[in-house]
C-alpha cells in the first residue's frame, strides 16, 4: 500500500523571537488604529502578520508512504515434556498448518522461534520476550505458541502485548501421571548418624478408577546395594530416616514402580517416578587414641600433627612408669596418671577411628585379652598404625603379642644402623598414600628426600603392600588390609628427622597424615577407586585408580537402560581416566570389574518431567489480557482470520474453532519533498495588497464630510 503523507512545516528566515516581535507590532499599532477609530486598522493589521508569517518560512513537506507487511510470531515448543506421547505428531502438525495459513495471508510475514531443552527447564516466556523485543510493535499482528503450557520461568511473561496471544495446548484430556518429590533432601551428614529425606508421591491429571486410593511401591538403595521395599499412601508427604555408612558421596537411589492402570489409560512418563540423591558423609570428628611407649624425640612429631587437625579429636598417653620399673618410690607419691587400660581398650574402644602405637613395648600393661579385643576391633572394621623403633626386633616386640597376627610384617631381630633415603616401590608410586609426594626421588633413586639413621628389619607379609624402602632395599612402609579394618607398618622412628629439615628433610606432615587418613578410610585415599569429577553440563571425567597395571574398559549403564563401554587411558602410575560427555541427566551405573558405583547427573529429578500434564493455568492470563485463546489441539487445528483491532481474537466456526490475527497496517516513509507555501514574490503582493487597501480605506475616510457630504477636490 502506497500514499503520500503531508505535513505544514516553517523554516524561518530569522530568529523566532525577531518574528513574534514583528507580530506583536502589527497587533499593537492595528489596536492603536482601532482606539483611534481610524479607518484601515484590520488591513494594516492583516499586513504586519503576512510580513511576520513570510519571515515564519512555512512550506509544505509532502513524504510518500509504503506499507509495511505484518508479523505473526510462531513459537514453537521442542522441549523434553513434549516427546510425550502423541505430542510431537500434534505439534508438527500444528506447524505445518499454521505456517501454511499465515504464508496464504497478504502482506504477512511468519516469525517461528524453536524453544529447546534448558538445565532451568523450559524458557518459553523468556523466548516470548525476546522475540516480541526484536520486531516493531507496529508491525506485531499477533503471537501463537505451540506448547504443553509447562514453562519454567513465567516471571518472563510480558506485562502487556498489543496484539493477540493463542496457546494451543497439546496433549489429551485424559492424561495423567504419577510422580516422586522430593521435598526435602540434606546436602551433608554425619556417618552412622540418621539423616531424614522428605517426600511424596503424587498424582495428577485425569486419574483412573482403577489406580485413585491405592498405595505405591517405594524402593530404596544407597550406592547401589540391594534394594528395599516399602508400601507408602499417594499424595502424603513423609519422612524417610537413613543412616550414612561412609564417608565422601553417597547416592541413595528412590523409585516406586510404574502404577498398573490398563493399557487404555496408561501414565504419561515413568521418568519421574526414581529420583537420584547425592549427600556427602562426613564424620563428626575423627578420634584418635596414640600410645607412645617411652620418651623418644620423634614421640612429639604424631602428635602435633593430629593437634594441628581441627577435624580430629587426640587422646594421647605416654608410658613413663612400666610396671617393671623398681625405682622404690611409692605409687601414691607419684605425681603420673594411671594409664586407664580397661577403660580404652575395652569399654571405649570402638569409639576410636584409629589407634597409633609409637615405639610401644610389650610389658605387661596389656594383658593378651586386650590385644585380642584389639584383634576383634580391627576385623571389625578399626585401624592399628604402629610406629616402630628398636623394640620391634627385641622380645617386647608387638609381633610376640596376639597382635602379631595382623601385623603386615614379621621382624627379623634384626636393627639396622646405617644412614638410608627412603625410596618408593613400584607399589609407592601407586598406592595413594605415598603416589605424588612433594619431591619423591625419581626410579632410579637420584635425588629425593633427606635421610634416615636407623631401621628394623623386617620380612613383608605376601598380602601385604609395600610402598616404601629404606637400607638395604629392606620394607620401610608396609599396608595391609585386615578383615574389615587396616594395618600400617613404619619400621623406622626416624621420620622427626623431616621435620628438622636434616639433609633438606621431607614431607613427614603430609606422609604422616596419609597414613593416618588411609588407616581411617577417608575416600580420597583408596588405593582401588572410581572417581568422577563433573565439570560444566554433562561433562564428566572419570578417574580409575588402581594397583594392577591396567584398568577399564569402563562399563556406563544409561537412565533408558543402555550400556556403552568407555576404554581408560593411563594418565600416570596407577591412574587411568578418560573425558566423556553424557546424553541427558539422570542416574548412571558404572563398574570396572568387582567396582562399582552410581552417578546422578543434573538435578534430582529432571526438571521437565516434574509438570507433564498440559496445563494452561500459567499463560491464560496472558491470553485473556489480550483477547487470545487457549486451545487443545486434540481438538484439530483451528482456522486463522484476521480481525480488526478491539475485535474478539477467536471464536467457534461451523467445523472447528477459529484464532485471529490483527492487521496493523503500518507503513514507513520513502521519499520526501519540501517546497513553500508561497514563493517570495506573492508575500510581498499580500504584504502590499493588504496596506493598499488600508490606506485606499483610510483616504476614502478623510474626503468625506462631517455631515456625510463630499469635500472638494483641489485646493
């Protein structure tokens, strides 16, 4: 559509205050004429204001005008949810119709916009907003939307829109589901404390007879294990107590399964009936018990490093009176604490993560039922770390106690002397207590760390692992597994050399804390683990740490059930690790051979599936606001009309029902031309027909007569 446009415009030929000046002369002496009673007065008048409107520069500014087509935005909604049943074929067929209608209307332009998965849900209100940002109001002829009416971010909504808002829903009207919340959930808990997780089932939509008022099957799992069963009523909020069983991440898996209402009326998903959990277990404090056997100067060395550890709790005990000690000084005037046997080792010994014996001697302060309740606690599960000195080869050795049997190494009796650096086996660079020790000494055992003074012999158990050597490529750090619990072994009680920087010492903190942290079964220090490290999205990087010499091909069960193995690269000794992007969040089981473990991806449950019956309450305000419509498009397509504006958007035809569009009929300006009213030759004949006619007014005036006759003429 074309047209001109005109418009009166001035462009004076000298400032603005000059002309109204010039205006206010002409009234002022046209008034003056007029309190005379001179004839004359309005033309003279009429002249000063034709001079003044010349000097304005009025002309006439005439533009040509095209029309401008309108737009129609289509929004498309391709998100999770709508992979429903039937969803899909209903929106592409929606599309495909629609697009058709608007390409068949005149001067009309089709905006689609595709609205995809989002980690935050579906943004459809913030794809609305943007794309009604990114055309001209004058030209928005109406919005349609594709869509299951769950969006995630309906503070996006635009406040107000000049043009109609349709939402055609799809789905069926018989759709229904049932589905796990979680409302409530720890991030941290104590071990072998109870953490309570809240939650329910619910159902909703159109829910058949046959499954209203029965209860769900509720299975769970942490990490894997065997899973339970509990009956628990729909639609009641409960509480469900678990008791953490070790430290670092636990994953406890919830899920009831699928209700069995017929395959006419079956659920819409399953996929928000199991839900993943991730809390990390940590303990309270960890509780250590360290028996030093005599003074020695190493005796301070474990126990400012476990005093300097806010996260443990030290009970140290230094025997300075054995039992065989005759010094004729009566027990009553001795100023020493009795060292509180029974009560340690038998009453309270379970309460200890791990017991440090430091250079102890067998003297009769134990009796062999308290080594063996010792025995007892570590195939339950405890920790021994024996710290060891000249006694381990003499007949005081702990090897002659009952707890000799656990000990990852037998002595030979043998004390040896001689200066020696401590030296990683092949093992050492593996296991994780010793693996990456600030300025371990290379394979071939140059460089390294400061040396020791003395060491007992000792003969290496077959089970156990050695990490460290010392003189004579004798085993200096032997670890081994003890039933439920671990042994640790340092056959030297030189390590407070380190610390005293003799020779440039060595990381004694760092080895010393390992140690005690692997004993304890802190995660980060399994010499057999599986860990996966999420970056950004779904991006995952799984390292295997292990002691054999190769690891994987890691097996990767999916959420629908799928496996796909991952091959492991060895990125270092005993560590293998490969970067692997997952499909879509949810819960993945993973195993290497006898390891195990389950990852949750994303959020507990996935966010699309939390909403998945189609529901309009969030965009019908929208809709209503602006005289659009919501639809089911399992009730067919609607017709698309045009309508004028302030007219109703939809209504009911003959067939089906019908959505309308508003034209807008906007236009813009191609051309423009200005030329003036007046050329300057036809201002001035104004100017001086109008003081013409005044002063021909004001003559005929004078050669009247008083009493109305005619003067003479002449003189």
């Amino acid at each position: 559509m074309i047209g001109p446009a005109t418009a009166l415009r001035f462009d004076p030929l000298m400032p603005w205050w000059v002309i109204g000046a010039l205006a206010g002369l002409a009234l002022l002496v046209a008034g003056f004429a007029f309190w005379r009673g001179l004839r004359g007065w309005a033309w003279r008048g009429l002249a000063g204001l034709a001079a003044a409107l010349a000097l304005a520069g009025p002309a006439l500014e005439v533009g040509s005008r095209a029309g401008l087509s309108d737009i129609v935005i289509l929004l498309d909604d391709r998100s999770a949810s709508q992979t429903l049943p039937e969803r899909s074929a209903q929106t592409d067929a929606a599309i495909d119709v629609l697009s058709r209608q608007i390409a068949a209307l005149p001067d009309t332009e089709l905006r689609r916009v595709t609205v995809g998965d989002d980690e935050d849900g579906t943004l459809l209100a913030t794809a609305l907003t943007r794309a009604i940002a990114a055309e001209p109001g004058s030209r928005l002829a109406g919005v349609i939307t594709v869509t299951d009416g769950q969006i995630h971010d309906p503070a996006m909504l635009p406040a107000g829109l000049s043009a109609p808002f349709h939402a055609l829903l799809t789905g069926r009207p018989q759709d229904w589901d049932r589905r796990l919340v979680i409302e409530e959930a720890p991030a941290f808990g104590l071990i072998d404390q109870e953490v309570r997780i809240r939650l329910r089932i619910e159902d909703q939509g159109a829910v058949p007879r046959a499954v209203q008022g029965r209860s769900a099957n509720l299975r769970i799992s942490i990490d894997g294990e065997e899973e339970q069963y509990f009956a628990v009523p729909v639609g009641q909020p409960l509480e469900l107590p678990l008791t953490l069983g070790h430290a670092g991440q636990n994953i406890v898996q919830l899920g009831f399964d699928a209700p069995d209402a017929g395959a006419q009326a079956p659920e819409l998903t399953d996929r928000n009936n199991a839900a993943a959990i991730s809390i990390n277990g940590v303990r309270d404090r960890l509780r250590v018990l360290l028996v030093s056997g005599e003074p020695h100067a190493g005796e301070r060395t474990w126990r400012n490093l476990l005093k300097s550890d806010a996260a443990v709790d030290l009970i140290h005990f230094t025997i300075l009176r054995p039992p065989d000690k005759s010094d004729g000084v009566p027990v009553d005037e001795l100023s020493l604490i009795a060292f509180p046997t029974r009560e340690l080792f038998l009453q309270r010994i379970e309460d200890f993560d791990l017991i440090i014996f430091d250079r102890y001697r067998v003297r009769g302060i134990l009796p062999p039922d308290y080594f063996q309740n010792i025995v007892r606690y570590v195939q339950n599960g405890g920790a021994i770390l024996v710290a060891a000195g000249p006694e381990m080869g003499s007949v005081e050795s702990l090897n002659l106690s009952p707890l000799g049997q656990l000990l990852p190494a037998r002595p030979t009796g043998r004390v040896i002397d001689q200066p020696f650096t401590p030296q990683l086996t092949e093992d050492g660079r593996r296991h994780p207590v010793t693996a990456g020790l600030p300025d371990a000494p290379s394979a071939d055992g140059e460089d390294g760390w400061g040396r020791w003074l003395r060491m007992s012999e000792v003969e290496a158990d077959p089970d156990a692992q050695i990490a460290m050597t010392g003189a004579e490529d004798k085993p200096l750090l032997v670890l081994k597994r003890a039933g439920e619990g671990r042994v640790a072994l340092l056959t030297s009680d030189q390590v407070w050399l380190w610390g005293r920087g003799f020779e440039g010492g060595g990381p004694q903190l760092e080895l010393l804390r390992r140690i005690a942290h692997w004993s304890m079964k802190e995660p980060e220090l399994e010499e057999e683990a599986l860990l996966a490290d999420v970056s950004d999205g779904l991006d995952v990087r799984f390292t295997r740490r292990s002691m054999q010499d190769s690891a994987g091909p890691l097996s990767i069960t999916r959420p629908d059930g799928e496996t796909e193995d991952l091959p492991l690269n060895e990125v270092g000794p005993g560590r293998f690790a490969a970067d692997w992007t997952a499909p879509e969040p949810g819960l993945y089981r993973l195993r290497d051979g006898e390891l195990r473990r389950v990852l949750a991806l994303g959020p507990a449950a996935p966010r699309e599936f939390e909403q998945t019956v189609a529901s309009a309450e969030t965009l019908s305000p929208l809709a209503e606001a602006t005289g659009g419509a919501i639809l089911r498009l399992s009730d067919g397509v609607p017709d698309l009309r045009t309508v004028a504006p302030g007219r109703n958007a939809h209504g009911r035809g003959v067939a089906r029902d019908w959505i309308a569009i508003t034209p807008r009929e906007a236009a813009t300006v191609t051309g423009l031309q200005r030329r003036p009213v007046l050329p300057g030759w036809a201002w001035l004949l104004i100017i001086a027909g109008f003081m013409l006619v005044g002063w021909l007014a004001e003559g005929r005036a004078g050669a009247r007569r008083p009493d109305g006759g005619s003067a003479p003429i002449g003189a």
